[in-house]
C-alpha cells in the first residue's frame, strides 16, 4: 500500500520532492523495510533535524524521499516550533487515516473531525463529494448543514433542498414502495430519522415515534386532507377531522411544501399522482359529500374536478353563468391530464357559445337589410363559437374520463341541438323574409360580389394580391382579421359582401373576376365568351389589367427560390387561389378544424406578402361560404326535388328554365340574386334543408343555397406599415390588498380593450421587487385576446418569492411593458405574509 501511495504521490505532484509519513505505534516499520529494498530511497528520521535538514537540501536536493517518523506528525506549539516545517508545509504528509485525508483535501479543521468521523463511510465515495461540494469548507460545514445534505443525495434530489423540498422527495418515493423502504433504511443507518421526524413535526403538525412507512403514509393523507379542505371548518360528520390541522401558522407551513414541490422542476410531475395513488385513503366523494359544491376548496385533485365536471355539465344549459364561473375554479392549479383539460378547455367555449344564444330574444327581423347586418355584427359569432367548440371537442377522449362525466350526452343533447335549432330558425325566417321581399337579393343594401372588381380593383394605383380562399366564411375571416391584428406593423378590415345564388365556386369566382357581363349556358359561365373555368381565369384577368397573373396557393408554395416569388409580385396585380377549407369540406375531412389550418396558412401568407415581397396591399375574400351540420342529416331535413324538370340539380339549389311553383320551396328568378341576365330560375329547399338526391360531397357540409352562411362572404384589406401603426392595450390590476402566501403571489390582470386595427398585443413581464432590484421570478405573458368578452381577457398570474427574501414584509409589484424597462405600467404595494421559518434543530 506505502509503494503504491508514494508513486501516486511523486507521479501527481512532481514538483514534490518529499513524502512525510509519522508512524508513532511503528506499525508499518517492516513495509516501510521492504519500501527501501524496492530502490525507493527511504529516510529513516531520528532526532537530529538540523542534520536532517542540511540533507534534505543539499545531498538529497534532486531525489524523491520518502521521509520516515516513528514520531506523531507535531500540532500546536510544537509545529509552530517545528525544525522541518517549511519543508513539510512544501511537500505533503502520507496519511492513512480516512477521516485525516479528508480534512486535509478539503482543508477542513479539527473541529470537523467528530462530523467526518460519523459520516465516514458515505463521505470516501467520489458522488457524494461532488454532491457536497457546495458545503464542503471551514465554513459551511455543520451538523446542521451535512444532515439535509445527505438526505438530498440518498433522495436524488441532485442539489441540497430545503426541508420542505426534502419532505416533498420522500412523498414522491411512496410511489415506489422498495425504493421508499431503502431509501429509510439508509437515513436510519446514518442517524438522519431524527432530523425528518423533527420536520415532519414542525411541517404537518405530526409527531411521529419512528420514521418509517406508515410515518410516510400518514404525512400524506394530512397533506392531502388538508390541501383540499384548506381552510373550511370541520364538518362533524367528516371522518377525517383528526387530519385537521386547525391553526393558521401550521396550516401555511404545510403550504410552503406544496409550493416548493409544485415549483419543482424534478418533483413536481409527481405530485399529484402522489395525492390520487398515496393518498388514496382520502375519498374525495367523502369530502364533497360532507362540504357540498359551493365550499371553497383549497386544492382540486383530478377526482374532485371529475366531480364537479359532473355537476358542470349537468347545469351548464340552465345556469351557463354559473357553471362558467366554477369551470375557471377547476381549470385553476395543476392541469396536466390531457383529456381533463380538453375537457375543460371544450366546456368553457361551449358555454361561450350558450350565453351567447341565450341573449338573442328572436330571430325575426323587418328587412334583408338588417339580417344582413345582424349577422355581420353579432350572429356570426354562434358559428364561430360552435367551430372552435367542435375542434376543441374533436380533442377529448370521453372515454377516458370517468363514466359519470357524460360529455358525448352533454354534445349531442345540448351543443348540437342547440346549433342545429340556431341554423334553422335563423335561416327559416331569413328566407321567410326574403319571400316578403320577392326574393330581391340584389336589391339588399350592402356590397354585391359581382361588384367586387369595379370597387376593390379597377382603380387601385398600387400593387395588389388578392387571395380568394374557397368557402372562407364570415365568421372565419374575423378570425383571420384578429390574427393580423397581432401584427403591430398591420392594418386591416373586414367588410361584408353577398355572393350571388346559387353558391358554388364556379359562379362565385366568375363574380370576382373583372367583367362587364356574365353569361350562363349549359351549367358553364363566360366573361367575354371565355369560359371562367380555372385554366382561363388569368386570360380574363389580363384582359382587364395586363400587369396581371393568377396562381394556385400550392403553386406559390411550390415556388422554389424568394426571387421567382418576388419576380411574380412586381405584377401590378396577382389572384391566388387558396382549397384548404372547401377541399376538406368535400373530401369528407374534419372541415371545421380545417378552417384553422387555413386561417394560419393565409395569415403566414398575408404577413410574406407584406414583408418579404412588397406587396402594399392583400385583399382577402371568398367565392361563398358555406353551413355544416354536426350529425347526419335525418330525413325530415330532405326534401324531394323535381328532377326531371331541372337543367341543374344539388342537394342545396336547383336551375330550371321552367315557371314551376314550388309551394314547399323557395322559387324566384337567377337575376334576382345575381347579375345573369336571363330567365331561369332557382328552386331552394327550405332554410339549411338538402334536396334528396343520390351521390355528390357528405350532406353535414354544404354550399349553392341562400342561407346567411352561404351567402354573407368576408372581403379584408390589408395594409402593413414600416413602423407600429396603433398604441398597445393597456391592462388594469383586478386583484386588491395583494399579499404573498407561502412565498406566491396570485393576481389577476385584464386587458381593457380587445386587440384591433387600432390597438395592438402587450407583451409584459411581472417581478416582486425590494427597491430596485427583483427577488422574485420573472413572469411573462402576453396580452392579445381579440374578444368582445372581458371575462376572456383576464388573465390569472402567479410569481415566486426567492427563498433569500422570505424575511422580507414589505415589497413591491412591478409590471413592466417589455419594451421599457425603466416606467412600470404597474406598480403596487405587497405585504409578505409567508411565515419565516428557522431550523434551529
């Protein structure tokens, strides 16, 4: 071992001439013979040090020694008066004393020894010196530090946590039993039991005889017990009121557990699994049944969420208000099952779209005139509403849910009946009124889409792109208005046109394309006796405006480099023609989550326009809408149609040159709802019905009829400035008396307007300051919310007190806007009432 010690040694330090090794009990003469015999040159020291010394530094001044005492190794005084001390401080003492070794590799003093000595064992491994290199000094090292720090490592925190964070990593290993049992073997073995009993007391109001794995359980279901029924008074029929941990100051200390594992970056996914497995002894039907739905729950576990879902869905047509108002309580803390927060994510739009149905007293109004600007105001929003519910509902897997929360019987019973009931009542007086009005369409008082070209284009002096996305409906290009208004640099509008009847492709882009006259013969349109099918729209195109070109959207995207692109946009004026929604609804996809993926494909394409290829200004339109039935259409909404008496035949219009008088439809001339002139005449089934008729696209998506869906299109225009052409929104503290509890602060922010043309998305970041310098996390969020409804503007955010500023009770909330660092938009007073702990133990 001496041999092996002293080439180490040499070999590591080869500036080093001297190994120094006192051997006062003489143990280790005869290995320190057979040292020597291996031509390893040995000093046998005796008490002539002067002599030695001159030795040293002179005969032996270019060898390796290996310098031999069968004296203890001086201390005190007796270094201080030492003859070779400068030569041992130099050089190094051989040590075979573990607990020595390390006091000497860590430079640690004597007062350590007894701490060393006690953690021997564990302390030699390289791991645990690296884990403890944070305390490993004169300074830091104490019984009072070692003892949380070996409980970390044996827990694989991977730092040394606080003890709040300790508890909670014990909590977390009830989810593996044997790795909980080692786990307390080993902190029993290293006399660390103490230390947790000590916390396990001071954090949940629990003495404990012994550590162990009924300790562990027993923690839990107080922890748990207490997180839900926070701050409620016991109910005497609760049977687990001795869990109850009553005071104020121990409630908040158990608390601080809560937030320090919630905040945790290794633990945290562990926490709620924790509370529904380990603490399963806690019924969470018990509770509810003990405290009722309008108790004010501290924590809502997975269960008790599923319970109240229940009882959500159950009011949610009666009671929309209040069912919104508990559905924001339990979207409140951990949200990470999927299917749960789908759930909520559907329900919350759901209700969105019943409170709105709930205002509309009629759907009987005096003119086309005003259906017309009903709808484009305000009665758009049912369909947008019903979209984003039915793409959020495409989202949840019921089945995973628990069996009494009846989602798929809550969609079909309410949500879909109730969009179903709006499509026919709107579009049944819609058309009644139109039959009072002879169906005189183009006599309506708003922007015909035969005109679209003489009032957009003709003379427009800049360059142009206008993109016309088949079956891009109303409701759907306020989306797209809304997602442009995020640009601060954008500036858009939306205004509304009507598309001529029948509305089906082919006669809507014959309507947007530039023409004095269109003629119709034999099911096909001409502009200038050219057929407006899509190979000859350009040809039409540059009979009007010869600077001019048409492309397909897939044909822009196939565009391989950024100069062809650009060589295409110095046209004056460029149609492109964009299927992702009327391709999905034909095709029999999911439609309605289609129209998503259109509205960000044309807002990427609208901002590249702008941006990367000059373009001054996008017109963004549609040939027609369209209207979609969630369920297969039953047969009452099927009507015979007269086909032998019909020169074209849909499931949504019919064209025939005959004067027939069709009492159950509607009847009128084509030049009534369109610029045609000539004497055929369109047959519509009533309101949203479909003809019965074999074969063509899936009847739930449809288009060619006269329904407000169908027939009120979007146009936007498009402009993007250099520079941020509108102020921001601003945004309001709705919290008052701000206070952080176990080292959080929650508050609630509104936006005051929606983001438009004219006011534009806030970016803030949130911080809790003492003067100027934050101590806290830094939170971000940003303010872009495009609705009418305050309620959905709001916006609802925690901060974290760093640990190091606990003891501070007065400070300050800082909101800022993120471009401006030094003029907080916010800034309010918080009172810390976190209560400070001290581990004196």
């Amino acid at each position: 071992m001496l041999k092996e010690k002293n080439y180490t040694y040499f070999k590591e330090n080869p500036d080093k001439r001297i190994l120094f090794f006192f051997d006062p009990e003489n143990e280790h003469h005869e290995e320190v013979e057979e040292l020597e015999k291996s031509g390893i040159e040995v000093v046998w020291a005796g008490s002539g040090f002067f002599k030695l010394k001159y030795r040293l530094e002179h005969e032996l001044k270019d060898k390796k020694v290996f310098l031999y005492f069968k004296s203890p190794e001086p201390s005190g005084v007796d270094r201080h008066e030492y003859a070779l001390l400068d030569l041992l401080v130099a050089n190094k003492v051989l040590r075979l004393d573990l607990v020595s070794e390390f006091i000497e590799e860590f430079n640690l003093n004597a007062g350590h020894r007894e701490i060393i000595k006690k953690y021997r064992d564990v302390l030699k491994t390289k791991a645990v010196k690296a884990f403890l290199s944070g305390i490993l000094n004169s300074h830091d090292l104490t019984q009072n530090s070692i003892e949380p720090a070996l409980i970390s490592y044996i827990l694989d925190l991977k730092k040394i946590g606080s003890p709040e964070l300790i508890l909670a990593g014990i909590m977390s290993r009830s989810l593996d039993e044997a790795k909980l049992s080692r786990s307390i073997d080993r902190i029993i073995k290293l006399g660390l039991d103490k230390r947790i009993l000590h916390w396990i007391s001071n954090f949940f109001d629990y003495t404990a005889e012994n550590f162990n794995i009924n300790t562990v359980r027993e923690i839990i279901n107080r922890f748990k017990y207490n997180l839900i029924t926070g701050k409620l008074e016991a109910d005497k029929g609760d049977p687990y009121t001795s869990l109850k941990i009553g005071n104020f100051l121990e409630f908040e200390k158990m608390k601080k557990v809560f937030w320090e594992w919630q905040k945790s970056s290794l633990l945290s996914e562990h926490l709620y699994e924790v509370l529904e497995k380990s603490g399963s002894e806690i019924k969470e039907e018990i509770i509810y049944e003990r405290y009722g739905n309008d108790s004010d729950y501290g924590l809502l576990t997975e269960k008790l969420k599923l319970i109240f879902l229940e009882e959500i869905i159950e009011e949610i047509r009666e009671f929309p208000e209040k069912a919104d108002k508990k559905l924001t309580k339990l979207s409140e803390g951990d949200m990470r099952n999927i299917e749960l927060n789908n759930t909520v994510s559907f329900l919350k739009i759901s209700i969105m779209f019943i409170i709105r149905l709930n205002v509309i007293k009629t759907f009987r109004f005096n003119s086309l005139e005003d259906y017309v600007k009903k709808y484009s105001e305000d009665l758009y929003k049912i369909d947008m509403f019903f979209r984003r519910g039915q793409v959020a509902y495409g989202k949840v897997n019921a089945g995973t849910l628990d069996t009494r929360v009846d989602i798929d019987g809550f969609v079909k019973n309410t949500f879909y009946k109730m969009y179903t009931e709006f499509l026919i009542k709107l579009n049944n007086e819609w058309l009644d009124c139109a039959k009072r009005e002879e169906y005189k369409f183009n006599s309506i008082d708003t922007d015909q889409q035969s005109g679209f070209y003489n009032k957009y284009l003709k003379n427009e002096s800049v360059k142009v792109a206008v993109i016309i996305s088949d079956a891009l409906r109303y409701e759907s290009g306020v989306e797209l208005l809304h997602e442009l208004h995020k640009d601060p640099k954008n500036e858009a509008q939306i205004g509304t046109m009507l598309s001529s009847v029948p509305t089906d492709t082919d006669i809507g882009m014959t309507n947007l394309l530039p023409h004095k006259s269109i003629e119709y013969d034999n099911g096909k349109y001409f502009i200038d006796e050219i057929e407006t099918v899509s190979s000859k729209r350009g040809k039409i195109l540059k009979k009007y405006k010869e600077d001019s070109e048409t492309i397909t959207y897939n044909g822009f995207k196939r565009l391989g480099l950024l100069t062809e692109a650009r060589e295409l946009f110095k046209k004056d004026l460029v149609y492109i023609y964009h299927d992702t929604i009327d391709s999905a609804g034909h095709g029999g996809t999911k439609v309605l989550k289609e129209v998503g993926t259109a509205v960000e494909e044309l807002s990427t394409l609208i901002k590249k326009l702008h941006s990367s290829l000059n373009v001054t200004k996008v017109i963004i339109t549609a040939d027609h809408g369209f209207i979609y039935l969630p369920e297969k259409v039953e047969d009452p909404m099927k009507e015979d149609a007269p086909v032998n008496e019909s020169i074209k035949l849909s499931k949504r219009y019919i064209l025939t040159d005959k004067k027939i008088d069709r009492i159950n439809n509607h009847f009128f001339p084509l030049k009534n709802a369109s610029i045609i002139k000539n004497d055929l005449q369109v047959i519509l089934p009533n309101g949203i019905n479909r003809f019965r008729i074999k074969g063509g696209s899936s009847d739930r998506y449809m288009h060619g009829g006269a329904s407000l869906q169908e027939m009120i299109i979007p146009v936007i225009e498009s402009r993007r400035k250099k520079e941020d052409i509108s102020v921001k929104v601003s945004i309001k503290m709705v919290s008052r008396e701000l206070k952080i509890l176990s080292g959080i602060l929650k508050f609630i922010l509104i936006q005051d307007k929606k983001v438009s043309m004219t006011h534009k998305p806030l970016k803030i970041k949130a911080g809790i300051y003492n003067g100027t310098e934050p101590v806290s996390d830094l939170v971000y969020y940003t303010f872009e919310s495009t609705s009418d409804q305050a309620s959905v503007r709001t916006a609802s955010l925690s901060i974290s007190l760093n640990s190091e500023a606990s003891s501070l009770r007065v400070l300050k909330l800082r909101i800022f806007d993120i471009d401006d660092d030094l003029n907080p938009l916010i800034e309010e007073q918080v009172i810390n009432k976190t209560l400070i702990e001290k581990d004196e133990f």
